[in-house]
DNA sequence: TCTCCTTAATGAACACTGTTCAATTATTAT
DNA sequence: ATAATAATTGAACAGTGTTCATTAAGGAGA
C-alpha cells in the first residue's frame, strides 16, 4: 500500500493534530505518543514523521492550534469599557485553562529537548494576547510610554497565569470553588486601583 | 552481591535523591530516569525500588527536599517591615526559580499519574508558605478577617509564580534583563496600594 | 496493455524508558 | 557447618521516539 492518496499532505496533517488533541484532552499530556496518533487515524508511526519532523514539531503545532482558539474566544468579548474588559479577558482565561486543563499544560509547560527555541508563529501569537492587554491598560493609562505599558500588561497577564497554574495544579487549598474567581477581581481590581493611585494620594 | 550494607536503607535513600538531583539540575527533567540514577549511585534499579515505590515517589520526595530548601531561603530572611518583608519574600523566589530552573519545574509541573494526590508532606509546605504572606499581610491589614487574608494571600503568590513562571519559558519577550524584577515591584506595590484604598478614596 | 519510474506508506529495528520478580548471594542465627 | 534471612541483582516485559530499507500503488510512455 503505497501512494493511497486517501488524504492529502495536509488533511494528514489536520487529522493527526485533530487525533492527538483528543488524546491529549481525555488521556493527559503524557499518554500522547506517535504510536497512538498513528493508530488512531489509521496509518502508521512512518507516516507521521512524513508529516511532522518529531513528537515535538507536532506539540508545537498543537500548541498553536490551542493558543489561537483561546484567542479566537478573547476576542469575541466586546467589552468596551477598560477595567470591564481586563476583568473578562481573565475570567475567559480563567475558565479556558479550566474547561481545558491538559491541553493549557502542553501549552505552557512542553520544552523543546536541547533548549530549541518555541516557534515563531507561537511567539506572535502570545504577542497578540499582551497587545489586548496593552490596549486596554494603554486607554485607561494614557500618559505611561509603550514600555511602562508592556511592563505592565506583563505583570497583569503574570498574575492571571498565575491563578490559573496553580489552581489546576490544586496548590490553592482553597474552601470556596469560586475561590480563583475571586482571587482574579482581587488582582485586577486591586493592581487598577493602586497603578491609579501611584504618586499622588500616598499614605 | 546480597546484604552488602555498604549504606542503610537511610543512606541509599539520600544517595539517590542526592544523584536525582544533580541528574534534574544538570541534564534536565526529563532526562531523570530510574537506571541513571541507580547507576549513579553504584546500585541497580532493583534496589532503588525497595526505597521509593516507583519514579514518582522518587519525584516528591526530591521536591519535598527542594521546597525545604526554598522555605529555608525564605526564613533567613527578617525584614521588619511587612511591606519590605514581601517584596524581600518575591524576590527570593524569583531568584531561586532563576537559579535552580530545573527542580524548579520539576516541583511545579510534575504530577502523578491516575490523578494520585501530592503528598501531605508538600501540602504542610506549602501550606507554610501561605503562612509567611499570611503573616505580612494580617500586620499590613489587621481588619481582615481570615478567608479574606487567605484569599489575597494567595493572590499575591499566583503573581509572584506567574512571574517567575513566565520568565523560565521565556515567554515575556522583554528586553531589560531585570524585567521580572521589575514586574516583581510593580506587581506588590500594585496590590498593596491599591488594597489600602480599597473603599477609601474611590475615584 | 505492458513496462518503468516515482513516491506514498509501511513496519521492523534500535536504543531508550518504568516496573516486576525469580534467582542469587552475603550476612546472621542456630 | 548449616540453615534461615533478606539485600541485591539483572533479565524480562511492555511501552516509548526515531530511522530507513523495503514494499507496493499510481502515473507516464510505448
């Protein structure tokens, strides 16, 4: 069986990635092998790295695939008020990682063996997720330079992250359920308000 | 080869641990394996699982030893000043995730298999650590009750970990190379300032 | 229709992994 | 010296990522 041409390059391509999200989604990061791809879409392990150059180009993709629907889902938010708009990208970030756990841990926490670089496309993909943040801190804080604003915007999606790592590492210890949504209007409401007051007013 | 007692069942432990680590330290996370490590310690697989139950146990155990070592870190430090205090505690971490990058992953995105819980010992730890923020943050706001100052306790830390977190992966893209510093103040003095004004002062 | 060439597709092979457990052997007790 | 005990081993099993010689299907030209 040679040259079937059942799929094209492409479609092979779609079909494994579409096959290793679900592994990874209902088995955990760490069940996701090229074997079990393979078998699950129905050629073989010499296929895929036809396809993929290694495990790790294909987690890479997966990635991007991951990064760009939580993407697609802040941008569907339309708050127009700042601080509103701030508070619903991490509650949405918030619930992503949680309706999503495994495939948040690929997301942040695959390396690449021997200290290869993440690819591009993944690098401008988080790049557009600071340049939301920006935008919303840059109207509420119009007088700080682009690199007071990046500093910040940092800062803010840090500690959403925050949130989000440890609660799905279940290192909060919590009583509450809601107790990261909590945290999360606590953080922003509470870095808004003391950015806001910074110089003037100080006791 | 049988009861050689060369070391008890103490000393092997420790040994092991002892070359798990420099393994982690030196050639990643997940180059850590069961046969290094025996190896490394001048006995065979075998006998490494008459100490830990299996790779995993070996795994919290070593990060038992890593957070006793960041707790250590953390109380040599005695700042008065709560505030000095925090920024003091962030700082420590930040430099301890800097300088120990591996055991530092290890601790915070290694999980067992079959959803098994973390250890008690762990758990008390970290626990521990919630206490030190809790402490600055109860002197800092003596009103608070203590769900809340658990709450924003925990919500300093989430920052502090998004932080150091973030700048392990590389996944910042800041120029400064003390930009995580930075964040690190801006994230605290943030939150301090801007809990202080909480009702007061609103704008 | 029958070759010939190209190439998609395979799966055995290699070196590794965690884990188990019968076999071996050094120490202790009798 | 002998028997009992338990520390230690390493082969075996099932899994992993990756490579690459082999196979066979499709198309082109006669």
């Amino acid at each position: 069986m040679a040259r079937r041409n059942d799929h094209t390059r492409e479609e092979l391509r779609e079909l494994a990635l579409e096959a290793a999200e679900h592994i990874v989604q209902t088995q955990g990061v760490e069940a996701l092998s090229t074997r079990k791809v393979a078998t699950a879409i129905g050629y073989s392990v010499g296929s895929l790295y036809s396809v993929f150059s290694n495990l790790d180009d294909l987690c890479w993709q997966l990635n991007t695939r991951t990064l760009t629907e939580l993407l697609e889902e802040l941008e569907r938010q339309q708050a127009e008020e700042p601080k509103a708009c701030l508070h619903a990208y991490g509650l949405i970030y918030l619930q992503f990682a949680q309706r999503h756990p495994e495939r948040w841990r690929l997301l942040f926490e695959h390396r690449s063996p021997e200290g290869k670089q993440m690819p591009d496309a993944l690098e401008t993909q988080i790049a557009t997720l600071f340049s939301y943040i920006d935008r919303c801190l840059g109207t509420l804080f119009p007088a700080w330079s682009a690199n007071e604003l990046a500093l910040r915007a940092r800062t803010v999606w840090s500690g959403v992250h925050g949130i989000a790592q440890l609660q799905l590492g279940d290192k909060l210890f919590l009583q509450e359920p809601d107790g990261a949504t909590q945290m999360l209007a606590l953080l922003i409401d509470g870095l808004l308000k003391g950015w806001q007051q910074e110089g003037e007013c100080h006791a």
